[in-house]
C-alpha cells in the first residue's frame, strides 16, 4: 500500500484532501503536515508531523519514518498575500517544490502532486476559454513562481523521470475552512457575511468574471490525476482545470434567492488589478480527454450547497 504524505493539511484545500484520501486509502496510510497544527478532525484521525517543508533534512526524516511514496506538496504563500511579502512567497513557493522534486530524484518518493493555479496567466493572456498552451506572462509574484514551478516539474520529469503531476486550479471555494488570502476568496467570504449581516463588502468590481470550482470538484480531480495511470498524464507542467464562471454580482443575485433582503456593496481595493489579469474561463478539454476530468457543480449547485454548510456550522 502506497503511504502518502499531504503537506499544507491546514490550509483549505490540505484540510479537505487530508480526510478524502485518509476515507479512500486509510487513515494510517495518509501522514498530515504543516508548521501549525491542522483542523481537528484531521489531527484526531490520523498522524500528523510538525514540519517546516523548507527544511529537507527534516522532510526526508519524515518520509523515511513513515515510508513516504507519494507526496501531495500544497504549501504556499497565494496570490494576494504573496504580492505584500514577494521574497519570502518566492521563497516559499519555491525551495519547497525544489527539495520535494530533488528527494524524488534521489529515490525516495514515487510520485508528486505539485499544485499550479491560473494565477500563471496575465493581461496578455486571451481571457475566454483560455487554452492550454496559450500566452503565459503573469503579472503576480504567486503567478510567476507557479509558471516557474511547471517547467522545473517538467524538467525533472523529462531529466530524471520524476512522476509529477499538476492542475492549475480556477478559484476554489469552500465550507469547511478558511480561505488562505486568495483573490477569489470574495466567493467564500460572501456566503459567511450572508449568513451573518445579510450583506457583503465586496473588494472586486460587480462584472469581474473568474473561473471558479466548489472544493469537492477540485478534491476529486486532485485525486483523479493522481491515481491516473502514468500513461494517460501527457502534460507535465499542469493541466487546465475548470469548473464555472461567474461574477460577484452574479453569486450575490443566487444568494438573494435563498436569503431574501441579501445587500452586496463593491470597494473594489489592490485585487482588482490582480483580477483583471487572470481569465474569465478556462478550457480544460486536455485534461477530459486525457484523463477523463468533469466538473459536477455549477453557480446554483454551489450557492444551496455552501448555505446548507454554513448554517449547520454556524
């Protein structure tokens, strides 16, 4: 049995990948880490290390401790947080990926998972339907090392055979924790304030468009490409992944219909900039056709979904 390892199990999508691949695989086969202690269900119900990623000799302790094969690699600095604090994002971001492809290359891990995002577009960019190979030249220092991150996964694929596998995830959305200072996490934010003021400050323009994709959709092609036979994964830099589009005005309108007297304000602040540079919709036929991806959730199927959550949380 393959043990994995998901480093970045605090963050929103580690929380989530953490408890789905410890249902399918076992807990005892799925190790969780992160430099601060993780959600409770996921320290409760498996094991977890203490690790700062950025020190390999501790990381390759832990994987020989606990006979690591695969690694699912999520932490990161994102996009909004990354542009205030662009050395240690560049940092972060990078010598991370750097150590975990050189432990595969020196044998101690079989296979990667390295997550990309649609950050590594930009204003050049065509907008609708991006496609797969098309202009990449991101304006943000998160898109930058994510671009950077494709082609060394790439690379050490081609160099040295290293299994690396990648999406480049649309904006993700979720019930079950905190977004991690994302410029899509308006789309979060909204349904907590919903429930909580009936009304929303919005920090993007009402007509910005951005691909966007309910958690469970982004956990389920996460573990999709990764249990894919190596055969089928014909890009080694990162897939296009899509699952809907809309703007804040548009989630606002689905949210009035189930909380009616739901008020929604715009102060669009440094986001804006960063969106505008980003597309509005993603083709992702590459990754249907080659390891047969299909998003379930849309704007409606998201909006009752997250407000059902919510309420019983809250």
């Amino acid at each position: 049995m393959d043990k994995i390892l998901v480093i970045g199990s605090s963050g929103q999508i580690g929380t989530e990948l953490v408890m789905e691949l410890r249902s399918l695989y076992g807990a005892g086969n799925v190790v969780a880490c992160d430099l601060k202690a993780s959600a409770q269900e996921v320290m409760e119900s498996g094991a977890f290390e203490s690790l700062d990623v950025l020190d390999k000799q501790k990381l390759y302790e832990v994987i020989k401790k606990h006979n690591i094969t695969h690694v699912y690699l999520l932490a990161a600095l994102l996009s909004a947080t990354a542009e205030k604090n662009p050395m240690f994002a560049w940092k972060l971001n990078m010598e991370s990926l750097f150590n975990i492809l050189e432990l595969a290359r020196e044998g101690h891990i079989k296979k990667i998972y390295w997550p990309s995002s649609i950050a590594v577009f930009g204003p050049t960019t065509p907008r609708l339907n991006t496609p797969q190979y098309t202009i990449v030249e991101p304006s943000t220092i998160y898109g930058i090392s994510k671009q950077a991150g494709e082609r060394w996964c790439e690379w050490y694929f081609k160099k040295y055979g290293v299994d690396t596998r990648s999406l480049r995830y649309p904006g993700l959305i979720g019930w079950k924790s905190a977004p991690g200072g994302g410029t899509t996490d308006y789309a979060v934010h909204i349904f907590h304030e919903a429930l909580k003021t009936n009304s929303y400050e919005c920090f993007l323009s009402e007509n910005t468009v951005l691909p966007m994709m309910y958690m469970p959709d982004a956990i389920r092609a996460t573990i999709e490409i990764m249990d894919a036979p190596s055969e089928k994964i014909k890009i080694r830099g990162a897939y296009n992944l899509a699952g809907t589009s809309f703007s804040p005005k548009e989630i606002a309108i689905e949210i009035g219909k189930k909380l009616p007297g739901f008020q929604i304000s715009y102060n669009p602040d440094f986001r804006q900039q960063i969106a505008d540079s980003w597309p509005a919709s993603i083709d992702d036929a590459q990754a249907k056709e080659d390891w047969g991806w299909k998003p379930q959730f849309d704007l409606l199927g998201i909006t009752s979904d997250m407000l059902q959550h919510l309420k019983q949380k809250f």
